[in-house]
C-alpha cells in the first residue's frame, strides 16, 4: 500500500483527526502532513470539517476516499462539538498502534461494519432487548485483540448519565468475548470519580479498570 492510500486508510478507519495526529502517526515532519493532507484533499480523498473556532481542524475521508482506501466503510458523521473526543480517541489509537501494532487496533467504525457483515459479536456488549426481540449493543471506542484476547478501550471525557454509565458499565461485566475494558479519563476531573464510583455500583471491579487519559504522546 502506497503512503497516500495509507493515510487515507488510517483516517477513514478513525473518523476524524487532525493533521498533527497524521504528522506524528506516520512520523513526518508539520510541513510534509500539511502538504501531504493538501493533495489528497485536492483529489477528492479527503476533507476538511468545520469545528469551533480554537480547535484543531477536522480532516476526514471522503465517501471517494474511502472506496480508494477499500474499506467499506460509510463516510462518518461529524457533528459539531465532538471534536475534543474524535482527537482524544485518535490519540488513544496512536498510542495503541504503537504498543500492539496496526493489525491489532480496531476502531468502533470498523467493529460495527465488522460485526453487521460477520453477524457475530467481535467487541460489544448487549445492552439489552427491544420489544421486537433486538439486541441493541454498545460499540467501544477503540478495541485490541491479541493473541486471542480481547480488550476494549472507552474515551469518557465527561459523564454520561448515571443510568447509561451503569447500563454500559454492567454489559461489559457480562460480555464474554471480552477480557478486558479500560475507561480512559482525564487526569483530575470529576470524570475518574464519576466512572470509579458506577464501577463500584455495579460490581465490575473485576472486568473494568480506570486510567488516566494520555494526550499528545504525552
């Protein structure tokens, strides 16, 4: 695979990064990302999302893109406001990539598409039925399976609802395909407190473990 359908590979399986993110992932220098990021945007493979003035610009696969990249997948949906957790859980998987290795790391957009074409569960949990006999499930943020085991990782940069935490929280507990959850956390925020104490609610010490949410490589 050439570096440019590389690239364009990497960003259609995350969703949405920054040219930093593609700099330090593909270990480049700021001027060649940006130069690099430029001529596939010139030719349709990717592009730019608006996002809140201060924050980093969005860079996503095209629906072109992503079949030049064949990854079957459909192009995301980026909704403004969720750029702080596209970049956090694009530093997560920088940081994954380089523990575990690329064949090792799966995104939530490629698990989903995995699982509905498979009909299996690779990385989710059951969150419960639907009146209609429909499991609804609940898709990691990012997941790696190794040698046969299986860990998935959740960005929480702030609190969901106490209900759905616990509701997530106890689907993790329960799934068997799974050996292993991480919550990832900013460091000193309510968030850790928040996701700690549900963990102790639900009884999941044992499947579910909190650790400071590293950015920037840092």
């Amino acid at each position: 695979m050439n570096r440019e359908r590389e690239i364009v590979a990497w960003v259609g399986r995350l969703g949405a990064v920054s040219v930093e993110q593609i700099g330090r992932r593909f270990e480049v220098g700021r001027s060649v990302a940006y130069e690099q990021v430029r001529r596939l945007v010139e030719f349709g493979l990717l592009e730019r999302k608006q996002t809140p003035i201060g924050d980093p610009t969005l860079i996503s696969a095209t629906k072109e893109g992503i079949t030049y990249a064949g990854l079957g997948l459909q192009t995301p949906t980026i909704r403004i406001g969720e750029a702080e957790h596209w970049l956090a859980c694009t530093d997560v998987a920088i940081e994954l990539e380089h523990r575990h290795g690329p064949d090792q790391v799966l995104t939530e957009r490629e698990l989903r598409f995995q699982e509905r074409l498979g009909g299996r569960p690779i990385a989710s949990a059951k969150l419960g039925e639907t009146a209609t006999g429909y499991w609804r499930r609940h898709w990691p943020d990012l997941a790696v399976i190794e040698n046969g085991y299986t860990t998935v990782y959740e960005v929480e940069l702030t609190p969901k609802s106490r209900r759905r935490l616990e509701a997530i929280l106890r689907a993790w507990r329960r799934a068997e395909h799974v050996e292993g959850c991480v919550y990832l956390c900013p460091p000193s925020t309510p968030t850790q407190h928040v996701v700690h104490a549900a963990i102790r609610r639900v009884h999941a010490e044992d499947e579910v473990m909190v650790v400071e949410l590293r950015r920037n490589g840092s």
